[in-house]
C-alpha cells in the first residue's frame, strides 16, 4: 500500500511525503510513484503522531468516578476495590475507548500497565495503534519458576498477536511489593530483554517510608537490587535528590514526566525535568490513567508540562515549547526503542496531519508553540499508524458503538 500526502506543510515548506507500507519512504520525491491513496494536504501540517509513554487505558471506565481525593486514599478506598472486580471485558472497552480518545487527539503509541495486558493489546490492534503492554504485579507475588514460565508463555502470546505490540513487565511501585519481588522481576525483565514499566517516587510519603524501612531513598535501595537499566522506564521520578538523578542516568534508566495527574493528587513538587534531562536521562510524557488526569490528550498534556516547569522553577525557560514536543514525539520513541517521533526517510509511518485552519491555531506564527500552548487533539484532522489511517477527517470506525459499549461497561463494573 502506497500513500502520497501532497502539498503539505512540513517545517514551514510545502512538500509531498509518500508512504510505502509501514516506512515514510520518501520526502519531496521528484517523480512520486503510482500511490493506492491520495491526500490533499493544502492548508494543513504534517507532524509526527505522538506517544504517551505512561498510562492505564482501561482507567478510562473510571474516568470522573472518584475525584479530588489523595492518592493512597484515592488508590485504597476508591480504585483497588473497583480492580478487584475488573473482569477481562471491562479491560478490552476501557482500552478501547481509551484507544479512541488517543486517536482522536493524534496518539499512535502508549505504555500501559494494567491487570489482563492481552485485552488491552487486542484494543490497541483493533484500534490500528501501537501500545507497549505490561501486567501490573503487587504482592503477594510467588516468585520462582512457575511465575517465570507462565510470563514467558504470556508474552510469547502477547508476541504473536501483532507487530503492533511491545511485551513488558509492569512492577506497580516500591510501596506495593517486597525488594525481593522488586529484585526477581528486575532480573527476569533484563534476561528475556523486555522492557520494565514502573511508578517511581511519585509521592513523598513513598520516599520517607523507604528511608525508614531500608535505611536508604528509593533509587538507591533499587539500585542495590539490580533494578536499573536502558529498559527501565519509570514515572513520575518526583522526589529525587541529586544522587539518584546521577544513579538513572549512569544505568541509562528513563523518565516518564506525568504533570496533570500530579497536580491533580497534588504530590507536592514537579519532576526535576532540567536536572534530568543535563545528567542525560531521556524524559518523555505520560498521561496517567484516565482516572487520575482525566484525559489522554497528550496537547493539553504538553501545556500541562510546560507551565507546571515555568511556574515552579519561576523561570519562563525552565521548558519551552521544544522541549514539551521532543516529551511525546522524539523522546518517547527513543525511550521504548521505536523507529518513530520523527518525519525522516526510514522512519515508521505514523504521523499526524493537522488542520491549519483550526480556530485554535490561527494565524499560524509557529506551529510549535501553538501546538503545546493553544492546540487541543481536536486541531488533528487525520492519524496515520503504522502506514494506514486511522483516522480520516476526523472520523474513526466504529465510534459510536465504542463509546455506547463502553458507556454501559462502566456501569456495569461501578454497579457489580
Ligand atoms: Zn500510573
């Protein structure tokens, strides 16, 4: 399948892309060749599709159910006891509402880590998007051989699906599993070379809790485990001293920057997103789960980003507009190991046109800046993934039965 995007803007000049398969094969080409599909692309913007390297789809069910509470009160008395009756259904339409919110606002790839990682891969294929899927582990956890050949044997499945999904393994935090956990799922994740998807230093109380007990701050005591490396992927990394910013970036580990759900249960300060990114650990954006944010647009995200870094640091160049787009393009592709976040020859297809005639972003001074402080997902017309549309006219297959099916799913699970 070829497709010709033609007379679109890309960095401010008009260009042709032609897209063969899953590669944008050509920029500009002289005598383009003969395309299955034409795009008109005047008036509009070609950017890379983004990605949201933190979040819990199927949250999305429970999106506006328990509000403006603390965290472990919020986690304790609202969302575990709702989890403990998640049934496999309720995961596959909470994804893929999920999956349609992300579409619909320019979103090809996401982290996610949640219980039934299968369900959540199936909505990410049905949906034509790339997601990187890890089950959730807390304790009580046996460790051993048993767990070791019932993971190989899920991720061999979750492997076979489509090449759309990434494997990983998901350990919840320090304060819901034992170092010894913490340290088998480490080294299991490191031999069969999958990535680890983590919630570190979100809180305080999560790092003065560590102290007393260990003796040491969490990277510390982490590092000591084993825990750190290029596929460590960890959110949040609020409370960190200088120390454990230099301990990630020696072991190459990632950062996952989640502004909106941290304003929201109000953990107090913003990442050190400076200190990071100078010791040399790759930052990206997330959006938390839709319970804790309470939207997967990855625009309002990066505005989110921005501001929370200016208004905290009181330094307007703490993190500009640059910065906010690398979160959720260039980086988090980086961060995961995909050939993506950019509009190159060689890169994978997915990529987003935007409508410039969108209210939202006119007159049009620089694309970038009003993509982070005045777009919403609503100024992305059409979503490429992978090499076919997703998304065409701002239409997506299916919609109205995805949003009706997963309407009545979260009922179904608040009522059970
Ligand atoms: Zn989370």
């Amino acid at each position: 399948m070829t497709i010709l995007i033609k007379d679109i803007k890309l960095n401010g000049k008009e260009t042709t892309i032609q897209i063969d398969n899953n590669i944008i094969s050509k920029i500009n080409p002289k005598n383009p060749d003969k395309s299955d599909r034409i795009l008109n692309g005047k008036g509009k913007a070609v950017i890379p599709s983004l990605l949201n390297n933190h979040t819990h789809a199927a949250m999305s069910l429970l999106r506006g159910y328990a509000d403006d509470f603390p965290l472990q009160k919020w986690l304790s008395e609202y969302i575990w006891p709702m989890e403990k009756k998640l049934k496999a259904k309720d995961v596959y339409w909470g994804a893929r509402l999920a999956c349609l919110e992300m579409v619909k606002t320019g979103t090809t790839c996401f982290n996610d880590m949640y219980f039934f990682p299968q369900e959540t891969a199936r909505a990410a294929i049905d949906a034509g998007i790339r997601a990187v899927v890890s089950e959730v582990f807390f304790d009580p956890l046996e460790t051993g051989e048993k767990l070791s050949n019932s993971l190989k044997k899920s991720i061999k499945e979750l492997k076979k699906m489509d090449e759309l999904i990434t494997p990983a393994i998901g350990p919840h935090a320090i304060y819901t599993l034992s170092n010894e956990s913490l340290a088998w799922l480490a080294e299991f994740s490191k031999k069969e070379g999958l990535l680890m998807h983590f919630h570190l230093s979100e809180t305080k109380k999560e790092v003065d809790e560590c102290i007393e007990k260990n003796g040491k701050r969490p990277v510390e005591l982490l590092d000591e485990l084993g825990f750190f490396s290029k596929h460590s992927i960890n959110a949040h990394c609020v409370w960190l001293d200088e120390k454990e910013i230099k301990i990630l970036a020696k072991r190459k580990s990632r950062a996952v920057y989640c502004p909106t759900s941290n304003q929201k249960l109000s953990v107090g300060k913003a990442m050190p997103f400076k200190k990071l990114s100078h010791a040399g650990v790759i930052v990206s954006l997330g959006t938390d789960g839709n319970a804790s944010n309470n939207s997967l647009d990855l625009f309002e995200e990066m505005k989110s980003a921005v501001l929370l870094q200016k208004f905290s640091s009181n330094n307007p160049m703490e993190m500009t507009a640059i910065d906010a787009f690398k979160l959720c393009t260039l980086n988090a592709a980086e961060s995961i190991g995909l050939n993506a976040g950019l509009i190159e020859e060689g890169k994978l297809a997915d990529l987003c046109i935007v409508d410039l005639k969108n209210v939202k972003i006119v007159p049009g001074h620089d694309l970038v800046s009003d993509l982070v402080y005045s777009a919403d997902g609503s100024c992305i017309e059409t979503v490429i993934c992978n090499g076919k549309i997703v998304m065409l006219n701002r239409k997506v297959e299916g919609e109205e039965e995805i949003i009706e099916k997963a309407r009545k799913q979260a009922f179904d699970l608040v009522q059970r």
